[in-house]
C-alpha cells in the first residue's frame, strides 16, 4: 500500500528560478503542483509542505518517490532535496484507461447533464495516454462517446466517491506501485527485483507485467544482504533460499529500506488502529455521514424543485391551452354576433319587400278592378280589355305567390335570428365558465425522508538482516487468502465491463503500433492471467535446499 500509494506522487522537472530558490514539481493522481523550495532544505521539509497542501493527516502512509539513473528511490528526509530528483512511468491497458477517464470527468464535472455536457466537452481535455490513442484508429470524437458513456453511469457519485473508484482501478494495473531493480541470479542471468505492497517478485527483463516468482510479505522470514548479494529466507523451511547479486552496494542498501517500509506499512494495516487513527477514522464516518445527508438533501430539493418546474411547466400549458380555448371562444361569439347581424338585416329587407310586393299587389288589384269599370263598349276594346284583365290576374297572382315567399323567407330569416342569438348566449356562458374555472389544482408538498510486535534488525559490520515471526506470519498469511477472495469479488464486476470495452474497441487497433507491453497483457489476457494482480503472485515449489536459479 505504501508502494502503491507513494507512486502516485513523483517528480517531473526541476529548474532555478533565482540563485536561493529552485522549483520543484508534484505530480500526483489529479494534480500538478509547483513549489519554490529554499537550496537548504531537506526532504521532511519539501514532504511536510505537500503534505499541508493536500490536507493528508495519515503522513506515515505516504512518501516522495523518484527515479534516478533506471533506479526508484524515495526522497530521503535527512538530505537536502536538490541533490535528489527525476520521473516514472505506469503501463495502463487501453480499456482501464477509458474507465480512469470516465472517473476523473466524474470527479472534475459532477454528474452527467446532456443538456450541459454537449459533444466537444472534453475536447480540451487530456484524458488518454498518447499511445492508447496511437494506438487505435479511432477519432477523438470517438473516444469521448466512449468516455462519456461511462461517465453517464458513474450519476450519483460525490468527488470522493469518484477519487476512491480511480484508486481501486489504477492501484489493480500490474506496474502500478512496484519499484524495479536491475539483479543477476547466480548464473549470472539478468533479471529484474520488484518490490511493492504485496512483497517481493522476480521478472523477466523484457516482461515487468508479470512475475516469474512472487514472495508475499506474509511468507518471508528474513531478507538481508552482505556486499552486494541479497538473501530472501521464505517462510516455509522446505522452500529453498533465493539470492542474487546486484551491481552496487547502495542499490542493496535501498531494497532494503523500501522492503523494510512496505513490510511496516503491511503490518501496521493489520495492527489494531492508534487512539489517532481511531480519532480520525470516526471522523472520517462523521464527515462521510454528514456529507451523505447533505447529498439526500441536495437530491430532495432537486427532486422538490423539478417536481415544482413540472408543475409550473404543466399550469403554463393549461393556462396557454385555456387562454386559446377562451381566444376561439371568442372568435366564436364574434362570428356569432356577425351572423345574427347579417340575418337581421336581411330579415328587415325580406320584410320591407313583402310589404312592397303586398302594396304592388294591391295596387295592381285596384287597375284590375278599375279596367272591369271602365270596359269599352267594343267588342275589340272589351277582347282588348278580357286580355288586359287576364294578364293582370297573372300579373296578380304571381305577385302574390311571391309576396306569400317572400313571407315565408321572413319567417325562416326571423326563426335563424332567433337561432344565432341562441349560439351567442351558449359562446357567452362558455367563455364565463372558462374565465372562471381555478388555473391549477392544489398541491400537496413532498414530505422530506428523512499488532505483533515489530521485527528486529541486526546490523553486522556491512551486512544486514532482517526477520520476522512465524507466529505472525501464518496468522497474515489467513488473513491475506481471506481479503484476496474478497478483493477477487468485488472486482468482478469491473472486470467484465473493461472486457466490453476492449472487445467494442479492438477491431480499431492498429497491430503495426503496439508496444512490447502492449503484446505482454494481451498475452496474459488471453491465457486469463491479467484479470487481475493479485492472480500474479506464483509460489515457489519446494525443491530440498538447493538455491533457486531462473
């Protein structure tokens, strides 16, 4: 854990700014940060300073740690800072390094909003390492539809939460917290030492994915070194001695000191917690709780505000379909009083032309009367006078067939009137009944829901040892077996998204530019010894009391 957790914090770059000061770059999981650092000081000085800004109170769990030379080291407390300083690299798989993405946008933006999160938000972000991208035939457009997808799925999750997820990924990458150092075996054979939280593994030059042996920490029984060969004792008596050489003094020195803290720090997590620790694990479940309780009650005035923006939303739309409804009403009623109008005054003109018809009629009755008086005697004048009053009786009679329609016509445009002013005392009373219906129903408000001892040292003249209990040991090694099945759980779940992505994503790589890392973990994916690092750890075979050769 020390390993793991230490890795994440390294140097970059160092330059002068002034002839008493020099800057110094923090690179950790999230962040950079610069610091101007006085030539005096030492590294506990540097260590405090990071350790203020980033508010860490577990000190003993964290360190400096750099790369000098091929070599990892850690920054000593005791020495001056600018005589120590470099940088390092961890091998991620192209699909963990989608869901790391995911979980740092999660961290930095919050919760996924489509209507604020638009395509091109990442645009200006540098999520994905240079040789993932090279190494696909994919987009950056396409990359962030990726990227998002998860992001979308992570909804709910604080900034912690989200921190806390990337450390659970990053921390289960095979390099990831493993210092390597450059060994020769007894025949000579080039090999490479790694040392992390779990204990001590040996490589393959051309293969820092996966060990060719691992010694956990809880079945080693002394690690020491005399000169430059190192002796690692397993636990278990029938399991022979493994030595090797290394090319100088100092690099021993510091295998020792980095196996010495890993091997504290793993005894220290299986010790019962310090009335500190205990202080600042309460704490830590206080804050946690009353961020929960923030987060609930952030999400129920969220949930009360978008209940309330639908139902204002919802009243607006009655309110507009009412406010139409009443508008055709009204038009309605318009037309109506138009049409009664028009029916009204045709009904005065069809009258006024009845009684101009009856008038004509009578008039023409009169003439006809008038004729039969006055007749000549002739015959002529009186066949003259027969067809004079024979057409008059036409005459006569069409005008009255006429005046009787028109009658009827009168009667018809009065009965319509009556009618139209009918459909306007109906548009009127719906228009009242409408101006008067309530504009929304009541609301009812959302109710809220509420430790062994520690080892000896013994120091020789240039040789060193270092051994641990057997007592201690077969308790850890239970102890260990337990948490990994756990672990192997937990992480299942993880795994078989990160095999989605991969399979979705795989008929995009370029082959050409794979890297030899590249090739080893599809190697190890494919024979189904990658899901995991905790799958890595291979233990030596008993083989009486020969040395080990690789």
């Amino acid at each position: 854990m020390a390993g793991a957790i230490a890795s994440r914090m390294s140097f970059s770059s160092l330059k002068r700014k002034q002839p008493k000061t020099f800057t110094v770059r923090i690179v950790t999981m999230d962040a950079e940060m610069e610091f101007n650092c006085e030539m005096k000081w030492k590294g506990k000085d540097l260590f405090d300073l990071v350790c203020r800004t980033l508010g860490l109170r577990e000190t003993w769990f964290f360190g400096l740690q750099y790369t000098i030379k091929d070599t990892v080291a850690w920054l000593k407390m005791d020495k001056k800072v600018k005589k120590q300083i470099l940088d390092e690299k961890i091998y991620c798989p192209p699909e963990a390094s989608v869901l790391l993405a995911s979980y740092a946008v999660q961290a930095k933006y919050g919760d996924y909003d489509p209507s604020v999160h638009k395509r091109g938000f990442l645009a200006q972000e540098e999520l994905l390492p240079k040789r993932v991208i090279n190494l696909y035939q994919m987009t950056p457009e396409m990359w962030e539809e990726r990227i998002t997808a998860w992001y979308a799925e992570h909804r709910g999750r604080a900034r912690d939460e989200a921190e806390m997820e990337y450390l659970k990924i990053a921390q289960d990458l095979e390099m990831y917290g493993v210092n390597y150092f450059a060994i020769r075996n007894k025949k000579g054979t080039e090999l490479l030492l790694g040392v992390d939280a779990l204990g001590l593994h040996i490589y393959d030059p051309e293969n820092r994915l996966t060990p060719k042996i691992s010694f956990p920490w809880n079945e080693i029984r002394n690690i020491s070194y005399s000169d430059k060969e190192f002796t690692i004792k397993p636990l278990d008596k029938k399991i022979d001695v493994f030595k090797f050489n290394s090319s100088k003094l100092r690099v021993n020195k510091l295998i020792l000191q980095l196996c010495i803290g890993n091997h504290d720090l793993f005894m220290r997590r299986r010790k019962a917690d310090s009335l500190e620790v205990q202080q600042m694990k309460a704490q830590a479940r206080e804050e946690k709780a009353r961020k929960q309780m923030e987060r609930q009650r952030l999400a129920r005035e969220k949930q009360m505000r978008e209940e309330a923006e639908r139902t204002r939303d919802e009243l607006e739309r009655r309110l507009l379909q009412m406010k139409e409804e009443a508008t055709m009403a009204n038009e309605a009623l318009m037309r109506s009083e138009e049409t009664a109008d028009l029916l009204a005054e045709k009904a005065q003109i069809t009258e006024e032309e009845a009684k101009l018809l009856a008038q004509k009629a009578a008039e023409a009755e009169q003439e006809m009367q008038r004729i039969k008086a006055t007749a000549i005697r002739t015959e002529e004048e009186k066949r003259l006078m027969e067809q004079k009053v024979l057409e008059a009786e036409v005459l006569a009679l069409k005008m009255a067939e006429e005046s009787e329609r028109r009658a009827k016509e009168a009667d018809q445009l009065k009965q319509d009137l009556q009618e139209a002013r009918e459909a306007e005392r109906r548009a009127k009373q719906k228009l009242l009944e409408i101006t008067t219906k309530p504009t929304y129903p009541p609301m009812n408000p959302i109710p809220a829901p509420l430790p062994p001892d520690i080892p000896s040292f013994n120091l020789i003249g240039d040789s060193l040892s270092f051994d641990f209990k057997d007592t201690d040991m077969k308790r850890l090694s239970m102890e260990i077996e337990k948490e990994k099945v756990e672990y192997m759980e937990k992480s299942k779940h993880l795994q078989e998204q990160l095999n989605e992505l991969k399979t979705e994503i795989e008929a995009l790589k370029l082959k050409e530019r794979e890297t030899a890392l590249d090739i080893l973990h599809n190697e190890n994916s494919d024979r189904g010894g990658s899901s995991s690092k905790h799958n890595t750890i291979k233990k030596p075979q008993a083989q009486g009391r020969r040395p080990i050769c690789i």
